[in-house]
C-alpha cells in the first residue's frame, strides 16, 4: 500500500489500515489452560468414538446373547467415565 493509499485510508477510517508488515509473526500462542481444555476436549471425543466403534458388541449381546469381550467391556466402562 502506497502512502497515498494509507492517507487515503486514513481520511475515510480514522485510522491507518494495519497490514502484514506491521505485525510480528510469532504464530499462535495458548496458555497450558487452553491446551488442557483442548486435551481434555480430544480426549472425551476419543472415548465417544469408541463407544461409538464398539456399540455392535452390546447390540449383538443384547440380540443374540453373544458375550462382550472382557477387555471391550472393561475398555469401554473406562470410556463412559472419560467421555
């Protein structure tokens, strides 16, 4: 942008037009407590996906008797809690 173009700018806006070259490129920065609350998020969506992975087991035990596996049934209590 010229400095035309920003006097320009200026005139209409009240202000001067901040472009690229006026910030500092430092990437995005989170706090711990925001890359908790993300952790946490991906982990309970983790545990509903597989609950939701591992529903035909009780739909075919609930149909058909056919036993959960131990290690889906104690996989999936460990879901429930962390989702």
């Amino acid at each position: 942008m010229t400095e035309a173009e920003r006097q320009a700018y200026f005139q209409q806006y009240g202000c001067y037009p901040i472009e690229d070259s006026d910030v500092e490129n430092v990437g995005i920065v989170l706090t711990q407590a925001q890359i908790d609350e993300a952790e946490s998020i991906i982990a309970k969506k983790r545990a509903r996906q597989y609950l939701a992975d591992t529903d035909w087991y009780v739909t075919r035990y609930a149909e058909t008797g056919t036993a959960i596996p131990e290690d889906i049934a104690t996989a999936r209590a460990q879901a429930r809690i962390d989702a």
